[in-house]
C-alpha cells in the first residue's frame, strides 16, 4: 500500500528552462532515511485530471545530509509535456507536495558475493539528470571518509547543462590536495554537440559519456588514461544512469571485454555493472 507523505518544496534553483535542483523538507518528521543510489517518488494533484500523478526520481543528496532531500529534474516537454514535471517547474519555494518513502538497489556494493570486501574503483556514468545518484555517491563517499576510488564522468548536450560542475569539481580539487589515500575522487564532462555555437568555449572530451570507454586503433580510453591503467573486471565496477541508449552504448563497449550486469549475474553472483534507465 502506498502512503503518501507531504512535504514542502523549500529550494528551488532553476539552471535553464527544462533543468532544476529541488530541495524538499518533511511537514512533518525528519527527512527520510535513504541509501545513496535510491529514488523517492513525488506527487501532486492534477487539476485537469483531478487525480494525484506520482513519479519516481534519484536522490542527488546523501545519506549524511539529514536537511533536506535534493532532486535533480528535467522538464519533460516531449512528445507530451509531462504531467508531474510541468507542475514542478510552475512551483515555487513554500508550495506543497506529496512524497513516498525512498527506495532502490542502485546502491554501491561493499562486499562481493563471496563475502569480500569490494575495492574495486567506481566508474560512473551519467547522461543528463542521470548524474543525480552520482552525486549523491560521491558526497557519501567522501563524508564517511573513504578513500574508495570514485570517478564520475557526465554527459550533456550544453555546456549549461553539467549541473554540479562546480561541486564535482572542488571535489577533485580536494582529492588532489589532500591525496588518493584520503579522498580519491576523479570527475571528467562530454559535450554531445561541440560544433553548435553555445559549445564554442569547451575544450574538454566531445561526444556522449560512452566515449570515455572507447578506444581507437588499440589505444587506451579516456578513461584508461584518466586512471593510468587498464580497466578490467578485477578492478573495476560501472553504474550507468541515463537513457536506454545511454545504456546501450556503454554496454556496447563493455561486453565484448567480459563485464557483466547485475541482471545477468554469472553462477557465482558476481558482476560488474549496475545500471539505471529512465527511457
């Protein structure tokens, strides 16, 4: 049985006119106990419907951050506009809004299947407001004081659409400063569409967040450059969070180098890819 909770949107910080940070607070109780990697599902009544339409979204805050429950949204304006989304971006700080308590398994795993701790580095990679989790992993990460590595590599179209750029980026700063014993954190960017004139500026990596993964002519990735080594199942996991095609064309790469979903565990239950579509 669903119960629905109410909460009040206490932030909201519109990026561009589709794309927006929400911060939303219980009327009552605390914030909600979560994992990083998990979604809550917001809800709101509908007047030209005249029904409550509830979706489900990544929690882009930490599980250490007991202020407020942070989203990271897209208006959704085709085919159709979308209904809960088109009512979110006419909100503003104060309005009210229903919640359903959060839950998922796109959650990092500590241990393997045979019980061992689980070292390997965390690669993520995000298209579009698929980011939202990672954030989420990396700020977790780094407020329980592990020195796991994480990377987080994001994928835009715009360069106005790397949203936690500047957090992400103080973050790496920080890992660099303080050393990859302590804080062990890497974050990298794509722009999809670099000839369009709002791209003129970036000079960073070109296509979509899968080309960190590929290579030409034998040589290393992007991303096996970034690490300083090759990427293999023994010290290596991927979450992916995006779109089915984002997915597609990680996964492309992947396979044929022998990783494996957790959809399609071996007989062992081991894996090495989690992933997240919203489309």
């Amino acid at each position: 049985m669903v119960v629905d909770n109410k909460a009040v949107i206490t932030y909201v910080q519109i990026q561009k006119e589709d794309l927006a940070v929400f911060r939303i607070v219980p009327k009552e109780g605390d914030v909600p106990q979560y994992k990083s990697g998990q979604f809550i599902t917001l809800g709101t009544h509908v007047p030209s419907e005249n029904k409550i339409i509830r979706r489900a979204y990544s929690i882009a805050s930490h599980p250490e951050n007991r202020k407020y429950v942070e989203l990271y949204i897209r208006w959704v304006r085709k085919p159709l506009p979308g209904r809960l989304t088109t009512q979110l971006f006419s909100a503003k700080e104060g309005d009210e809004i229903i919640w359903v308590k959060p839950t998922g398994a796109f959650t990092i795993e500590e241990k393997k299947p045979n019980g061992e701790p689980d070292n390997r580095r965390i690669v993520c990679l995000g298209g579009g407001t698929g980011l939202a989790p990672f954030v989420s992993y990396a700020q977790h990460l780094h407020d329980t004081g592990s020195n796991r590595e994480i990377v987080v590599l994001h994928g835009a179209s715009y360069v106005d659409e790397l949203g936690y750029r500047d957090l992400l980026t103080k973050m790496e700063e920080e890992s660099l400063d303080r050393g990859k014993n302590k804080w062990n954190f890497r974050y990298r960017a794509s722009i999809s569409r670099p000839q369009e004139w709002f791209n003129r500026s970036w000079n960073g990596q070109k296509g979509r967040v899968e080309t960190f993964l590929q290579s030409k002519d034998g040589e290393s990735s992007p991303l096996e450059k970034l690490v300083g080594e090759k990427i293999t199942i023994d010290n290596t996991v991927f979450f992916i969070c995006g779109w089915q095609g984002t997915i597609d064309g990680c996964m492309d790469v992947l396979t044929p180098k022998g990783f494996v979903t957790e959809r399609n565990k071996r007989p062992d239950k081991s894996f090495e890819i989690k992933y997240e579509s919203y489309g």
